[in-house]
C-alpha cells in the first residue's frame, strides 16, 4: 500500500489507528495520578465530600501528547517506507535484462544510472530474481544469474568513449535467450540507428522500461582557428531552453604543470552555442584540450592536437635586402606562403635560435660561422626542421662541394646550371610527379611551374633516396637528409622567382605545409594518410579522462580519421610519421539527435530519490514522546522536581557530552600560546607553593628579559609532564622536591626528546647543598631518583670559560637566593684545549642539555603580579645586588639556550680580523 | 550503644546548633520595641520614690522620713510604688502541623512561634516579670538564665498532629500566651482555657497560620496529607473544596475568638508571610495590658 511517496510494509497494521478515539475516552476517563500534598489544615478538610464525582481530566496536551505517541508507534509498527521501490508487479518472477548502452553520452550520469542499475538489481534480489547485464559497446550473451552476484560487479562497469555502431543493435538482438524476460533499458539519450529492431526483440519477450537521464547530452565539436581566433562550436542533442556553460581550455602553463589556460562562456539558445575565443598564440599553441566544464564525458572534450599550434618560423636570408626591390627578396615570396599559419622571426640567425623555432629557412645561405654552425646542428639534430633554397651566392660558394657538409642534404656540382635561358639551347624544365615515399606525393603538379635555373647535386650512393621532388630531367630539385631528430631540406632553386615560378604557384605553399613548415589546420589529407599506421599517445575514456595509450595497436591511417571508434579506434591523440593527430569523439560535422522512444515504452528518468524506511524514526519518535509523556505526567502531579536524581542524571548526561570536546581544544589553544611565542616553561610539582613560586620566578625573569634583551617572553606556563607536550619550550624550569612523583616512562621518553632536541632543563634543588656532596639532601636523593633515567652527558661544575658566563652578562658565579656552590652542565670534551692567544677554550658545540644547581633561582626572580619581589634575598643592598646577580644568571641561561654558542664563536673574531688583515 | 550516642548527640548539637541564631533573632526584635519599667501607680513594694504620706499610728518609728520631716513640723513616712512581677506562663504548639511552610521564602510556623514566644520573654524579662513554660519543667522566673532554659525548652518538637495546650504550672491570676495554628481538635483548647479561667488566668491566644492555609490555592486531583501523616483526605478536585475549607477556617477563628472573649483572654491572628515585629507589639501589648483588661 502506499501514500503519495510513502508505503507501507504492513499495512493492515494500520487499522490500529481506529483504537485511538476509544484510547481518548479512556484516558480522559482515567484521571491523572493524585498529587500528595502535605497540609496541616487536612483536620478542616475531614468530611468534606467532592460535590462533583468527575475528577478533574487529563490536561488535553497531555492526551494529544499520548495520542501522538500511540499513533506513532503504530504507523512505525507497519513500515512505511519513502519512496518505495514499486511493489506492484511484486509477483514477477521473470530473469531481469539489464540493456546498457554504456557510450560516452552515458557518462554525464553515470553514477546515478548505476544507482538505478543497483536499486533495481537489489529488488530483483528480493524478489530471488535472476540477472544479467548486457552492454551495447560490446554485446555478449547475457547470462542470467543471481542479482547479488552481478551487483557485486557492477563498480567495475565504465561508459566506453565509443557509441554502439547501428548493426550492434542486430547483433545483440540476436544474442537474446528465448523466453520471458523483463528488461530495463538505460538509454545514453541519442538517437542511435537500428534501435528499433533491439527494442522490437525485446519487447517480444517481455516488458521493456527504458531509463534517460533527463539531462541533455552536451558535446563539442573540435575547435576551429579563425581569422586568429579559436572558433569554439557546443552542440547538444535536442533542443530546449536556455543553458549557459563555460569552455575551459586545459593545457599546460609555462613551468609545465596543467592547467585551465581560458575560459569561454557559452549559451545555448538552439542546439548550437557557439563563441569565439581569442588567445595569443603562444597560449594557444599550449592548448591541449577543449573541455565543456562539468560536463565529464569524451564528447565534451575536444582534443586539439597539432591543430592549434602555429608554428613558428625563422627566416634568414643571405643577403640584404635591397631597398624598393621587394618582389625580389629572397624572403618575400616565404613570408607570403607562411605568414597566414605560422609565427615568422627574422634576424640574426644565433639570435633566432635561443627562441627554439620549429623551422628555419635559411635563403641562399652559403657559409656559416663555426658558431652558427654548429649551433644549427645542434638545434636540427634536437628535432629542427632547417630548409634551405639555393641561389647565387650558394652556388657560387664551395659549401658542401668536395666534401658534404653536415646542414647540407647532399654535394654540391660548381656553378649549377641554367636551362631554357636566353643564351641556352632547350626549354625550361618543368617537375616531374613526386615519388611514392616522397612527403608532397600526390600534390597535383601545376603545368606552368618551370624551373629555369638551379644547383646540381652530385651523383652520390645516397643521393636516390635524398631526392623528395626532382625535375623532369630527373635532376633533384628538392633534397632532404634526416639529421639526428630533425631534418635538412634543400630546394635547389631560389625561395623567389628568379630561378623558377616555383615560388609563385600554389604548390609552393602545399609543399612547405607538407615540410610542415606551417600548421596545417584541415585535417591530413587523405593521400597523406594512406598506407601509415598512427600510434596512439593519449586516449580518452568514457568519462573524457585522457589515459596514456600504454601498448594499444596502431591505428591504419585511412581508418583514423573517418573510421567509427570502437574498441580498436579509440578517441585520443595519434603520433604519425610527421605529426600528432588528434582524434575527437565529435568531428566537425558530427551531430546530436536526442534518442526518440515509441510512445508504448515507458521511459524513467535516474533521478529517483533512494529508500528510506521510516519505521525506526517513527518508533524513536514514539519512544520520545513516551519519555516526554513520564515528565508530564510526573509534572501534572507534582513529583517531577521532587525525582531531583532524574533530573540530575539528566543534567550530568547533558554535561558529559561536550567534555571530552574542551579539553581537546584546550589542548590545540595551547599549543598555539605556546608557540606563537617565546614561554618559559616550569615544571609542575604538585606542590602548590613551589609551583606558584616557580611561575612567579619565572615572570619576573620574563620581565628583566622585556626589559634588557630582545627576548620577550609570554606569561610562563606550569607543564605536566604526563599530560602536556614540552617541545614547545625552549627551557623548563624544575624545581625539585621531596613529594614530587616520579614520571611515567612516556614522560621519560618526551623528556629525553626534548634534551635530544636541544631543550635545556634547569633543575633547580633549592637546598643550596647539591654540588659536590650529591645526595646529602633529600632534594638532592630526590633529584638522583628523578633525572636517573633521563638522557644526560657527563657533567662537571661550569667551568670559568663555559659560555654561560658570558652570553649576556659576564658572570663569575650564579647566585639565586642562596649563594650556592658551583653549578653543573654538561662537561666539555676531554681534547678541549686553549688555542694559543685565545681567552677560552673552544668548547663542546651546541647547549648543554640540563643545568643542575641548589640556589633557589625562582625564588630570587619571582615577582608579584605588580612587579614587587615576593621573597627577601640576602640583607639591605648587598642583597639586592645578589638579587640583580641571580636575575643576570637568569638572563645568561635564556640568551643561551636561544643563541647556542654563539657567544663561543665570538671569541674567533679576533683571530679572524688578524688573519684577513695579513 | 555506640550506634546510638553518635546521632543522639549529633541531633542534639544540631539542635543547640540553632539556638544562638534564634536567641540572637528574638533579641533583635525585642530590641525593636522600646519600653521601660511598668510602675503599678500605687504605692507597694518597689524602689522608685512614690510619695510622702503624714505619719499615720501604726507606722514604725525607723519608716519616717526624717530629712523631710526636719523641713516642716509634721513627721511623713516616705512610700515607694508597688512594682508587681507577674507571671507569664507561655506555650508553642510542639506538634508536627506547626512544621510547614508552603513555600521555601515562607518561614515555617513553628519557627515563627518560637521566634514570637521567646521575642517576648526577652522583652517581658526585661520588663523584670517573671517568665516560664507552661507544664511543671520550667515554672517562672526572672533572668538572662531563664530566657536561655526557655529557648532550649522551645526547641522540643511533638510527633503528633496536633498537641492540647497543657496548662498544668499555672500561677494563679498570672498570665499566659498560647501559640499554635488551632487547627486541632478545638475541645482540649476549651478546657484548658476555662479551667485557666478558672484559676484567674488570662492570656493571649496567638494563632499562627501559613498564608497556604488561609488561601487553599490548590487545584486538581490531590490527597492532603496531614504533616505526620496521621490523617489524609483525598478529593478529585481540591479547587471545589475551596470555599467550604474556607468557611470552616472562618467558623475555627470565629469560635477562637468567641472563646477568647467568654474567658476574658484576647485572640490575635499571624500569618508567616507577615513581619514578625508587628506581632510582637501586639503580643506585648496584649500581655501587658491585657490584665487591665484592656
């Protein structure tokens, strides 16, 4: 049974709603509990007789309040479920057929189809049905099993970047059992040829329900340079209303991480959104990909390849240009067959080479400099394409004449030749057609392209396979040498048209496309395909994730282009012979039908809201209106604050909870004090006195090194060894005393952390009677017991040149409010020794982990909060001057543990001036 | 027996525990009403000069006046007022009724019928009369001495509901002041004040009443308890009772005073959320003047 989006499990249970008027009557009949009062004036009351027999009645807040309780418990009893899973057609008990046409079109919903795929395999797992799952990509018998097993399989189930080809929808009709079959059609929402008879075959069998996301299928069609702009074309299937999207252009900034390079906004008003984006070129040539954002599917990604990189192009030419002759600069007839596609650069050609060109022409260049030469080497042999057109200064040098030189593609004969001239016998000769292996095969050969002049090669062993293009004489007239990575080209005639019309026809643009000297932005020629196999670098998946290729099968160039993808002509990008390909899902005249249904098929959308049974919250629900009804009740009569413990355990069970919570930021919120400055750190004893004088000693310290020295302390902070963290402590003070508890070993362990780390402990005995004499006071058996397990080095009273009499103050003795005796730290190493005109001795590096004394320091710093001494040190002025000694001890002690050994090193820097004064 | 001494004696520190702060309140309130020597304007016994009278035949030769006599020629006889001491015999309600307060500000009765009872012998010892306790343990007398024994003997508390005053140790033509809530059986309180009667006693009825008691604000299903749990009536709603607990408290305190007035003794009503001074005055005034008959 269901109600609106709700249903019941047991719904006959229901019926119990009907008691609840009845449990009205009856428990306004029933009165509430008496309250007991004490009264004296009971002995007035004896007798007395209520004049009406009803009792007062239930308040009607109370009743509702039971009511409600009642009713909850009983609609919590029958189950209701939201939006429950339809039960109608409970009674199937046909296998479940789950069409999936998992193309890229799928993947804008992919995690909600699979949600619908999993909620309508666990109802046919309810149900005992069995299973099985068919992918249009790549249809294969679908085999029934139990639902569970193939839920169990569902999260390795992926979109495919490819659509199912229109005779897949045969062939997976024709791969379909006999017999009933209930089917669920999840539908990628284009329109796909030869549908219909999968659909027919299905229905044959049993009942089909077609599942679309209702979200349209968005997809971009590969970008388009125009007029320097990238033309950027978003189409989707069907119409509708307006949507607007944005175009990220992905690609890689110039330190070579990936990243969103532009953005275009689009909308949509029709199926077509298009917009221009203009970027300059070096931005454009580190394009990757075209991305509709948030679209997550290949469709949506169009890969740009080559095609958006203008190449960039150095012109050299040998000589000057004469002013006013410019049809006759040997550049001029380049510039106009290269400017329109690629970036050109002239100029000095060690200049031009640092800009990493794709290609230099070089015309009518004879002889190099070592310099440029070898430069040029280096830079053709890393990939570079150098060109070079002959002319008179090439023919007339001796450049790759008797011996070939390395940028040159073949040997040079003197002088060239000239045909069809004036002076000669014979006519102009025109080209022969390109050769089979020859990069400009196929390219239709002008009739009126004559070459009159040119540079002869010399008959060399290799010359035969140097020559791409030669005269009809069979002559060469264009060279190439491969050259480490990259490639020397030779046209044996001028770059202008002196020596042929060559530069004046509509080949010469062809061919230097074909040297790949400008970008070519229409897609390889069919002719230049043919007979190459194309690697693939990067593919795409379903989701528009580029994937490196990895080992995947070449690809026959006539396929790549025009093929359908499938699982052997994947979307992505293709490297062949000269160039990368790249290979979208949406070509250029691609487009999008939204997938249309026959009206008899009922067709879902993914976006169903989940099952949530609602039993358990309407029973909490009714237990918590019965507790709230205890109360109430409890309240009507009187008793509930006389139940002082209820309601206490309430209270503490409110109280607990957040506990745990303040002492865990109290914990972080000290970390913070602790570290966001200098704190002086004691040591809690446990013994409050002690403690207090501690932190008072400690804050008048704080302010003597306020005052003095750089340093300037935060209030000092008392630290338990057990429960805090001390690494954030420069320094501990501990005074020591006879009930201190000795830590726990994982207070050892961060202690010895700590002094490994460079921390410092003052153990301060305050008896006066520790050095030298050890354990003779209890403090001091109390210290051995303490600092036994710590890590410390051998000690030995501070010597007269230890650094702690010296880093702020000069000190001879370390007065606290005793005059004790010596003072402990770590001793210095065995081979110190006075270096010979030095007052100290260079001495052990870093700090001394502890400094163990008995003078009671705190007490001489300790202050009170306005600042006066709290305890008398010494009598009348010779006092406070021991008072002012302890506080320079103080000062000493801080400045070393913050500076290390600084102050040791300062005794170099006479001896350091000597040395750099001779 | 342990066992037993360790509380006895702890409730009888706790007890004596309270008697300071009782002592120090009653003292304080009596320090409120200012008064002086009551002189019986006749002469008698007493020290204060009252007048010089002629020497009559049957006066002893040592009672004249001989510095008064020398300033004319008859011979007078110098006479001091009577001072009388009376006796005021007193009695709080000890039982358990007197042990309420309907709300925790409110005083319980039996605290502020202490409190009234031992203000007044304060104020009464410092008028030089004589005061005690009602019963045979604590007979009248003059004194700091006496107040205390009387703050101790005030602390005795009853189990039961209710308690009769018990009028045995009366001084004859002495005075009383009863202190209870009277909300007992009305017919021991009648004897008791006709045999005083009898005696030539005459006193004050004081009734104590809680503000709950006189208002009834009580609704819905209840049972009433008595305070030591004697007694209990249940009613289905306790706001129907109202008017006719009313009436009943009305015809006791109707009766009080109608009883009061045939034995010549005074009735006054105190509730708790009320001063204590104002019923004080009254009392003193009651007790003092009231053998005038006043």
């Amino acid at each position: 049974m269901t109600l609106g989006a709700i249903g019941f499990a047991t719904p006959w249970l229901l019926w119990a709603l009907l008691t609840l008027p009845v449990l009205w009557l009856v428990l306004r009949a029933v009165p509430p509990a008496p309250v007991r009062r004490r009264f004296p004036g009971v002995a007035l009351l004896l007798g007395l007789r209520d004049e009406d027999s009803v009792s007062d009645r239930t308040p009607w807040w109370l009743l509702l309040l039971r009511m409600l309780a009642v009713a909850a418990a009983i609609v919590g009893l029958a189950g209701p479920v939201l939006n429950p899973r339809d039960a109608g057609g409970a009674a199937r008990n046909t296998p479940l057929l789950i069409v999936v046409e998992d193309s890229w079109a799928a993947a804008r919903d992919w995690q909600a189809q699979r949600d619908v795929i999993d909620g309508a395999l666990s109802e046919a797992a309810r149900d005992g049905r069995t299973a099985a799952l068919m992918r249009l990509s790549a249809p294969e018998r679908p085999v029934f099993r139990a639902a569970d097993d193939l839920r169990s399989r569902l999260p390795g189930l992926m979109p495919e970047p490819w659509r199912a080809r229109p005779e897949t929808y045969a062939e997976a009709a024709a791969l379909l059992p006999e017999g009933g079959i209930e089917t669920r059609w999840f539908s990628d929402g284009l329109a796909g040829d030869g549908r219909e008879a999968l659909l027919a075959a299905l229905e044959a069998r049993g009942p089909v329900v077609v599942h679309e996301s209702a979200r349209p299928v968005l997809a971009l069609a590969p970008p388009v340079l125009d007029e320097g702009m990238v033309a950027l074309r978003a189409i989707r299937a069907g119409a509708g209303g307006a949507l607007d999207i944005t175009i990220a252009a992905h690609g890689r900034d110039p330190a070579g991480a990936a990243r969103v390079l532009a953005r275009l906004p689009l909308g949509f008003a029709g199926a077509e959104a298009t917009g221009r984006l203009s970027l300059p070129p070096e931005l454009r040539a580190r394009i990757d990909r075209f991305e509709i954002e948030g679209a997550r599917h290949a469709g949506a990604v169009s890969l740009s390849g080559d095609g958006l990189r203008r190449r960039e192009v150095g012109l050299v030419a040998g000589r000057a240009d004469r002013e006013g002759l410019e049809l006759l600069s040997p550049l001029y007839y380049l510039r106009k067959a290269l400017a329109p596609n690629a970036d050109l650069i002239e100029g000095a050609l060690l200049d031009l080479l640092p800009a990493n060109p794709d290609a230099v022409v070089l015309a009518d260049v004879a002889t190099l400099s070592e310099a440029e030469d070898s430069a040029l080497r280096d830079w053709v042999e890393a990939g570079g394409v150098l060109v070079r057109f002959a002319g008179p200064r090439l023919a007339a040098s001796d450049v790759s004449r008797g011996q070939e030189a390395a940028l040159m593609p073949v040997r040079l004969r003197a002088g060239g030749r000239t045909v069809g001239g004036a002076m000669s016998w014979g006519a102009p000769k025109t080209l022969a057609p390109f050769p089979d292996d020859s990069p400009f095969r196929g390219l239709a050969i002008p009739e009126d392209v004559a070459v009159t002049a040119q540079v002869l090669a010399q008959p060399d062993p290799t010359l035969a396979e140097r020559v791409i293009a030669q005269l009809g004489d069979g002559t060469p007239l264009v060279t190439r040498k491969r050259l480490g990575a990259g490639q020397v080209v030779l046209f044996h005639v001028t770059a202008n048209a002196e020596w042929s019309s060559l530069p004046l026809s509509g080949l010469f643009v062809q061919m230097l496309e074909r040297l790949a000297l400008s970008s070519v932005q229409a897609a390889p020629a069919e002719a230049e395909l043919a007979g190459t196999v194309w690697q693939p670098v990067q593919v795409l998946d379903g989701f528009g994730r580029l994937i490196e290729a990895g080992t995947r099968a070449g690809v026959a160039g006539e396929r790549l282009l025009d093929g359908t993808l499938g699982p052997d002509l994947l979307p992505g990008i293709y490297q062949g012979p000269e160039r990368r390909v790249a290979r979208n899902v949406i070509g250029p005249e691609t487009g999008l039908a939204a997938a249309t249904w026959p009206a008899r098929v009922p067709i879902e959308g993914l976006a169903r809201a989940p099952e949530t049974p609602l039993g358990g919250w309407l029973l909490a629900l009714a237990l918590v209106l019965m507790l709230g009804d205890i109360f109430a009740a409890l309240a009507v009569s009187g008793r509930l604050w006389r139940g002082g413990v209820t309601a206490a355990v309430l209270v503490a069970l409110v109280a607990l909870a957040p506990h745990a919570a303040r002492a865990q930021a109290g914990d972080d919120a000290r970390a913070i004090e602790a570290t966001s400055e200098t704190v002086l750190a004691h040591v809690l004893t446990g013994d409050r006195a002690v403690d207090d004088a501690a932190r008072a000693g400690l804050r008048g310290l704080g302010r003597v090194l306020s005052f003095r020295t750089s340093v300037e302390p935060a209030a000092p902070i008392g630290v338990d060894l057990e429960r805090d963290d001390i690494a954030f402590y420069p320094m501990l003070y501990w005074p020591v005393t006879q009930t201190q508890p000795i830590p726990s070993a994982e207070a050892y362990a961060r202690l010895n952390d700590y002094l490994r780390s460079g921390g410092l402990i003052l153990f301060d005995t305050r008896d006066a009677d520790i050095a030298g004499y050890g354990a003779a006071s209890p403090n001091g058996a109390r210290l051995q017991r303490l600092a036994a397990p710590l890590d410390i080095p051998p000690l030995e009273p501070v010597p007269e040149d230890h650094v702690l009499t010296r880093t702020f103050y000069l000190l001879n003795d370390f007065p606290g409010r005793h005059m004790g005796r010596a003072v402990w730290v770590e001793a210095a190493p065995p081979d110190a020794a006075r270096v010979e005109g030095m007052p100290f001795r260079d001495l052990n590096d870093g700090v001394t982990p502890v400094v163990i004394g008995g003078n009671d320091w705190a007490a001489a710093w300790a202050v009170t909060e306005r600042g006066d001494p709290m305890f008398p040190v010494g009598r009348g002025f010779t006092g406070e001057r021991q008072r002012e000694m302890a506080y320079r001890f103080g000062v000493n002690l801080v400045m070393h543990v913050l500076t290390g050994n600084y102050k040791s090193d300062q005794v170099h820097v006479p001896a350091l001036l000597e040395r750099l004064g001779q | 027996m342990a066992q037993t001494d360790a509380p006895l004696r702890a409730r009888a520190e706790a007890e004596t525990e309270r008697l300071p702060p009782l002592l120090a309140r009653a003292d304080r309130l009596a320090r409120t009403v200012i008064m002086g020597e009551h002189g019986r304007r006749r002469a008698g016994t007493g020290d204060d000069f009252w007048q010089y009278r002629p020497v009559q035949p049957g006066d002893a030769r040592g009672a004249i006046d001989w510095r008064r006599s020398a300033r004319s020629d008859a011979q007078f006889v110098r006479q001091r007022e009577w001072k009388q001491a009376q006796s005021v015999m007193l009695w709080v309600d000890p039982a358990a009724s007197m042990r309420f307060a309907s709300h925790k500000d409110l005083p319980e009765k039996a605290d502020r019928a202490r409190l009234l009872a031992l203000a007044v012998s304060l104020l009464l010892e410092r008028g030089g009369e004589r005061v005690g306790m009602t019963g045979t343990a604590l007979p009248p007398r003059c004194g700091a001495a006496q107040i205390a024994r009387i703050a101790e003997a005030l602390m005795s508390e009853s189990g039961e509901d209710h308690a009769a005053p018990d009028m045995t140790g009366l001084v004859p033509h002495g005075r009383a002041l009863l202190i209870s809530d009277f909300l007992g059986d009305p017919a021991p309180l009648r004897a008791a004040l006709v045999a005083a009667a009898d005696r030539g006693v005459r006193g004050v009825l004081c009734h104590v009443l809680d503000p709950a008691e006189e208002a009834f604000p009580y609704r819905g299903r209840t049972i009433f308890q008595s305070m030591a749990g004697t007694m209990q009536h249940e009613t289905l709603r306790a706001d129907d009772l109202r008017a006719r607990y009313l009436d009943r408290l009305a015809a006791r305190k109707d009766a009080l005073a109608s009883l009061a007035a045939a034995t010549g003794w005074q009735y006054g009503c105190h509730h708790t959320d009320s001063g204590a001074q104002s019923a004080l005055l009254w009392l003193y005034r009651a007790i003092s003047e009231g053998g005038a008959g006043a």
